[in-house]
C-alpha cells in the first residue's frame, strides 16, 4: 500500500451475529486517531423503514404492476406501443408482459375485431340472401360496406383520430346505416323494375325514394 492511495474495506462476520439491528452494537472498529476499538453504532446510523410485506405475482410469476394515465393528445394504443418498444428494448429477453384492466379489453377487442367483423358480413349476407332470394342483390348492397369504412378510417385519419373502442362501435353503426340505405334502395328499384321502369331510371328514383323515406323515418 503507498502513501495517499485509499482502498476500500469490505467486512464480513457470522451471520448469526448480524440478524437483528442491536447486533451492530456488538461490532468494534478500530478508530484511525486513537487506535482504540470503539462501537460500529457511534459512527453508523440505523434507520428501520416499512418494505413489501408480500410479494406480487400475475400468472404465478413474480410482477410489478405499472398504472399510469394517458397524457393529452396520446391514445390507448400509442401508449402501449410506446411502452411495448421500451420493454423490447431495455428489459431482457425472458421478461413476459400481461395486460390488465383497460389494457387488456384493448387488447382483446382489437385481437378480436377482424374475426368478428368476417362473421358478421358473413350472417348479413346470409341473411340478405335469404330476403332477396338472390346472390346477386345481397353483393350489391355488401358493397356499400368497405365504401362507409373506408371513408371512417379517412375521416380518423384527417381528425387524427385512433383506431379505439368507441370508434370501432362508431364504424359498426355506420356499416348497419349504409346497408340499412342499400337494401332500401335495391328494395325500391326491384318494385320500379316490376313496375315497368328501365333499370337506370329505377335506380336513380329508387335512390332519390330511399333518401326522402330515411328522411321521414327520422322526423
């Protein structure tokens, strides 16, 4: 050792001598002034603090449990995002993240959207073949379906707007409303055709009928 180098000292001692907080009175240290073994308590100061008195655990592994609320202008989704990539990044490869709560609904609704939303053109266009007696005019009026959620997911993306729960209910209404338009409007033109009245003229009056009668419906 030379002269003004300092090192630090670690000390070990029996573990049955060190299991409570009086123990440290029990420990001597040399004083570097006197050269006299005095008390560890008159240099050291022992605090006692409340810790866990369990531990957490989610799925049968031990968790922490993160709450927060959203910021201004950030979403559900682009805050999962954001926590996503961080985990990705900082936490190691064997960390395994669950979702409660908001979360989680989140999560599975947005898993479960594209199957619910197959079966249920699926049901619809059953159901219109069924009414109709025909193939033909139940794809017609599907096809006003990806027009209305086409032009939601355009009027989101220029509102800047997210894709959450409560537009997903937004676009399965606005899917129910265009249907509800066609099938009054292939309703009306099937009963001018009938009538007599060439096709693109039935149509065209058939569409102008459909509107005035929405009108009326919602007086």
């Amino acid at each position: 050792m030379r002269d003004g180098e300092e090192y630090d000292v670690i000390i070990e001692g029996n573990r049955e001598n060190q299991s409570t907080a009086s123990d440290m009175e029990n420990l001597y240290v040399r004083s570097a002034r006197t050269n006299e073994l005095i008390p560890l308590s008159n240099l050291v100061t022992i605090e006692e603090f409340a810790d866990a008195s369990s531990l957490n655990r989610y799925n049968r592994m031990r968790s922490i449990t993160l709450e927060a609320n959203l910021a201004d202008g950030y979403s559900l989704g682009e805050a999962l995002d954001y926590l996503n990539d961080l985990t990705l990044t900082y936490l190691p490869a064997e960390a395994v993240i669950s979702y409660k709560g908001p979360s989680l609904d989140y999560q599975e609704s947005g898993n479960s959207m594209n199957f619910v939303f197959v079966l249920a053109l699926g049901i619809v266009f059953l159901v219109l073949a069924a009414q109709f007696e025909s193939y033909v005019h139940p794809m017609i009026i599907m096809l006003t379906v990806p027009l209305a959620t086409l032009g939601a997911l355009l009027g989101l993306w220029y509102t800047g707007q997210s894709i959450n729960i409560y537009s997903q209910i937004g676009i399965i209404m606005l899917v129910g409303l265009a249907a509800k338009n066609g099938i009054l409007i292939v309703e009306f033109a099937n009963t001018l055709q009938e009538q007599g009245v060439a096709k693109r003229d039935a149509i065209r009056r058939a569409a102008e009928d459909a509107t005035m009668f929405r009108g009326e419906g919602n007086r």
